[in-house]
C-alpha cells in the first residue's frame, strides 16, 4: 500500500550543510567543524497529502471571480485511501567534527513530531453520491503520531578512495503517541431507507489522556523528563563507492528502529456491539419550524453510541518511518555536479516511492546552490532550491524541495494563487550554523563529494 513520505531531497547533495548527514550518515562534510546554535541550527516543517490540492475542491467563478465548490473534482482526485501529514523537528544542539583526515564524527539531540491521518475516498462520495440501498460504505480513519527526543551519535570512516561508510546510533525518548489499529466505520442503507452505522477499532495511546483530561504540572526539569519516560532505539547506516574519479554513488538506510511505550497508557476503544447506530429520520417540517427536539435526539443518540469508551493500556511498541536512499553524483565541471536520488519509505506496512533530479553547484567557500525536481506522492510540480551562505564563522541556509515552485508561479501568472493552489507536499529546512576550516583537501575537487 502506499504511504506518504517525508523525504527530503534537495538537502541531500548539500555537501557544505553539516544536516545533510541526517539522510546519509557515510557523507563527508566540507568544513573541519560544525557547531549548530540551540533551536536555531535545524529548523525543519513539512506538509504534504497523497494526491490532491485545495484548486481540485475550490475553484473561482469565471463570471464574478467569486469562489465555487467543486467536490466532484475534488472526489476523481483521491484515491481509495488518502493521507494527509505533518512533520516538525529543531536541532537543540547539533556537533560535527573532522577527527582525522579518514574519520568524522556527529552529535545531535533533536525533538521530532510525525503526525499523519488517513480518510477513505468513501467519507467524500457520501456527500457527492449519496448512498445506494444495500451499500456500504467504508468511512474508517485512520491516524498515527510520534513525539520523541533524539540524541543521536554517529561519523563516517574513510575505508580507502573507494570506499567510505558511516553509521549513527540514536537514543530515543518518546514523549507521546497514538497509533490506531483495525478501525472500522461502515454506514449502510437498508431497503426500508434506514442508515445503519456500526464502529469498531482501538487506539493505542501514550502520553496523551494526560493533556485530554489536564494532569499536566511542570514546575520544573524532573516534570520535563517524566513527560519522556518511553524508551527506543535507531540506527542509521550508510556507504559511498567511488568506481571513477567522476562518479559516486551512495546507499543509505535511516530510522531503523522503534520506540517502546510504557508510560501513560490510556486505550480509546470502539465496539461493534455498542457502537451500532441506526438513523430512522425525523420530521424535517418539524425542524424548519423551529422544532429541534427530534432532530437534538438524533444527535445525541449517535454520539452516545459512536463515542469510544477509555480503558488502561497494556505496554506496546511502534516502528519509526523508515527510509532508505540510493543516490548517484556525476561531476560536470569543477565544483559543478549532476544528481539523481531514489527514495523509499517504509511505515506501518505502507511504502511510498520518489526520485529527484538535482544540479549542485560550490561557489567556493562562501556560496553553495542546488536546484532540484521530484516527484513524490502522485505529486510532480515540485521544483527545489537550496541556498547556503558561508561567511565564517556564520552559516545561513534555507533548502526546499518546491521552493522554486513560488516564484515561477509569480512570473508566469503575476501572482502566488496558482502556487498555493496547486501545492500538494511543502518542507522547508532553514537554520543558521557555527563553521570552521574549510577542509584545503576538498577544495577545488576534481572528483565529486561523498554524499
């Protein structure tokens, strides 16, 4: 099944941006040291969903410019189950160093929020299409979410001019979660035009009743690490190989790993035996003269029979969205380099595929640029550019994967509409960092960077 993925692509061939490791531990980074400022040095947002955009659900009018609904359209777009994410993380410290000339090593600790929902094509059609007699529709959601603390420690070592490998291992503490499983909504209307609507499902929670029901009190750093009380593991690891002096490819596997939750658990459970709902209509004449009663009843009958009950969880484990990366460089002119990069996310038995086309460029030691394609996510309008500015010790960067999107929507139409229209997956990666010694062994390279 497909998934939705948050990789991030044009970052990947960054070679000056000490983050680039993040997808690629085996990477060599271009300056001697790296020293990322508290809340400042990675400051990373993405959003994206699996197919559709706000132009296919709201459209202008051609005759009064105002704004119609186009559901129909909206409805053609989706597929049978549709993802929407969001994802945030900051570095609140972040270390790199050269050891020597074959070894690099990289500290960072780094909250993480993934956060990602799912609703079948079925919960659209019901408006669009109504429901047939003897039909059922599936309006199962789903959702999943993980909140954690990472502290990862990890370098690369040069093996010979062939070969260089890197790993990363990462020490998780997770904050909350929740994580959905066999969920089930089914409505169906029966010959006698009655709608009968049956739920069932379990969400796994950890962390979260205690906001829901405000038992929340931090007074101080020990109220902070009890809210983390949840223990996990990850690995990264990674490789460059070098068959000539003009190519380099790279494989990388990231977030391999899980968290094991233990803390606060709170199960929100739905039964198929108790959320069972069978609407017999009311008296719409009733209602439009102002007569709610029948229609209040209604309402609270299906709330009372569709709301989950709470129970005490057991203890329970969650995998991270693991991701993997095979990418080649291929060096056009000096500091002058053509990219491709696959990618591949695997999560909750879903994977989702995405390649990119990118041209890097080293102005020197002050300026780097990038500029990309990908497509990712039934999504093929994604233009990126990365820019990183290096004037030591200060190094200011922004990288996105759609970033060019903005601005060539400006010029061809004179405004950002059909950008914030059409956009399906936005991330953006900024952040300023300390920079040291500029590595004299990669400079002027005539072979491309390990990436």
């Amino acid at each position: 099944m497909i998934g939705l993925a948050q990789h991030e692509s044009t970052l990947h061939f960054m070679q000056s941006i000490s983050q680039s490791r993040y997808n690629n531990p085996a990477m060599t980074p271009r300056y001697k040291a790296t020293v990322g400022l508290p809340g400042l040095s990675s400051i990373y947002f993405q959003y994206g969903n699996s197919g559709f955009a706000y132009k296919h659900l709201v459209t202008p009018r051609d005759e009064d410019d105002s704004l119609q609904l186009t559901l129909n359209e909206f409805y053609n777009k989706l597929g049978a189950k549709n993802y929407v994410n969001f994802n945030f993380n900051v570095d609140l410290f972040h270390l790199a160093f050269k050891v020597n000339p074959r070894v690099h090593f990289m500290f960072n600790i780094t909250p993480k929020s993934y956060n990602r929902i799912m609703f079948p094509k079925d919960i659209v059609g019901l408006v669009v299409d109504g429901n047939e007699l003897g039909e059922t529709m599936t309006l199962s959601p789903e959702t999943e979410s993980i909140q954690y603390l990472e502290y990862g420690i990890g370098g690369s070592y040069k093996i010979d001019r062939f070969w260089t490998v890197g790993a990363r291992f990462k020490y998780l503490k997770g904050i909350s979660n929740v994580s959905s499983e066999s969920t089930r909504l089914d409505l169906t209307t029966t010959q006698d035009y009655h709608i009968n609507v049956v739920g069932e499902g379990l969400f796994r929670t950890s962390g979260i009743s205690q906001f829901i029901d405000g038992d929340i009190d931090i007074q101080g750093y020990s109220d902070v690490m009890a809210l983390m009380g949840n223990t996990g593991f990850a690995l990264d690891l990674g490789a460059t190989f070098k068959p000539m002096d003009k190519l380099t490819v790279g494989l990388s596997m990231v977030d391999i790993g899980s968290i094991r939750w233990t803390k606060n658990l709170t199960n929100y459970v739905l039964d198929s035996d108790s959320a069972n709902f069978t609407f017999r209509g009311f008296d719409i004449g009733n209602l439009l003269n102002g007569e709610a009663e029948g229609f209040s009843e209604t309402i609270d009958s299906l709330s009372n029979n569709i709301e989950p009950y709470k129970e005490d969880g057991e203890a329970y484990s969650t995998f991270l969205p693991g991701r993997m990366y095979l990418s080649g460089s291929y060096l056009l002119a000096r500091n002058l380099t053509a990219n491709l990069l696959l990618m591949g996310e695997l999560y909750n038995g879903r994977f989702n595929a995405g390649v990119s086309a990118n041209i890097h460029k080293e102005f020197g030691r002050r300026m780097s640029m990038s500029v990309s394609y990908t497509a990712n996510n039934r999504s093929f309008n994604n233009l990126g550019m990365g820019l990183s500015f290096n004037l030591k010790p200060i190094q200011l960067y922004f990288v996105s994967d759609n970033l060019l999107s903005a601005p060539v929507a400006l010029l061809t139409s004179g405004e950002m509409n059909p950008y914030l229209r059409g956009v399906q997956n936005l991330n953006l990666r900024f952040g300023l960092n300390l920079v040291f010694g500029w590595d004299k062994d990669e400079e002027g390279i005539s072979t491309p960077p390990n990436f």
